[in-house]
C-alpha cells in the first residue's frame, strides 16, 4: 500500500518516485466467496464463537474448501462498478488531498451466492470439521492464529507433538 501511495503521489507532484520494499504479507485475506460465506452465515442467524469462527477461517484459507472458494476472476462483493466507485467518492468527499488516490477502474464481476452455495459449503465444512476437530484443537493449543498455515510447523510438531497431542485427547475426553 506504500508503494502505492508514494508512487501515485511522486507521480502527480513530479517528485521522483521513492523505491520502497514491500512487506512480506502476514496474513491472507479469505476470498471473496469465504467473506460472503461468513456473511450469509451470520444473516442466517446462525450464533458462532470465536472457536467456531476461528475453525471456520482455518477452513476458509484450507486446501481443502478450495474447490468451492476460490473466487473467479474479478469477482466481487460490489453489486456493480458504479456502486463501487460512488463509495470510493463519498469515502474521499472533504478529504486533504484526495488527489493523491485515483478511482478504481478495474472491471469487477459481482458474486452471485446461491443457497445451494451456502448448503454445498455448509456440508463441506461440517464433514471437514468433522475429520479435522482435533488438529483445530492442537493448533489453538500451539497458539496458532487462524490464518497461519499449517505449513509454518514443523516436521516435529506435525508429527511428534501432534500424535502426542491426539493421543492425550484420546485417553482425557473432553481436553
């Protein structure tokens, strides 16, 4: 974003522009489907807790819910370009120096969920969350956040730690 921002205000200044390294990226943004997955859910009534809500982003970023997920190109939560782009206006009306920032301009394709979608990934995410219940719980113990991959641990913890893990919540039910 602070490439951006001083390229696009270098530019339009004519300052010469400032070189500027990108972070590395900390954490994933679910897609675009997920976000409208998460929203449908919440509109449906349906009370989830942070442990739900967690389990439910671990899923979201999986390999596993990518199949039904994954946004196709250009899709987004906007219902139109126009929408888009009259938000983006207000959001700068009365700002110093809006110049500094151009409009978007990218065609957008708005998602359309269906509740088919919405029952398709319910179950997928029920019979996932069914099979995976004791890693979620090994990766809270950890202190993992919801959108560190599983990829991050170790072959230790993978393996080791985590067969320890399962084989404790196997002999205490309810840890």
């Amino acid at each position: 974003m602070a490439r951006v921002i001083l390229h696009v205000g270098t530019h339009k200044t004519g300052i010469d522009p400032i070189h500027v390294e990108e972070p590395p990226v900390v954490r994933e943004s679910v897609s675009v489907r997920a976000a409208r997955w998460f929203m449908t859910t919440k509109h449906d009534g349906t009370a989830l807790d942070t442990s739900a809500l967690r389990a439910r982003w671990v899923y979201a970023l999986s390999d596993a819910a990518s199949p039904l997920l994954t946004d196709a190109p250009r899709e987004s939560l906007w219902a139109s370009a126009e929408q888009r782009d009259a938000v983006f206006a207000q959001a700068l009306d009365g700002f110093t120096h809006n110049e500094f920032w151009d409009a978007p301009s990218d065609e957008i394709t708005p998602l359309i969920w269906t509740a088919d979608q919405q029952a398709e990934v319910e179950a997928h995410y029920a019979d996932w969350f069914a099979r995976s219940e004791t890693w979620l719980k090994f990766r809270k113990h950890l202190g993992m956040a919801p959108y560190q991959k599983d990829e991050t641990l170790s072959a230790w913890d993978k393996t080791v730690r985590y067969g320890a893990f399962k084989l404790r919540s196997l002999l205490q039910p309810g840890r």
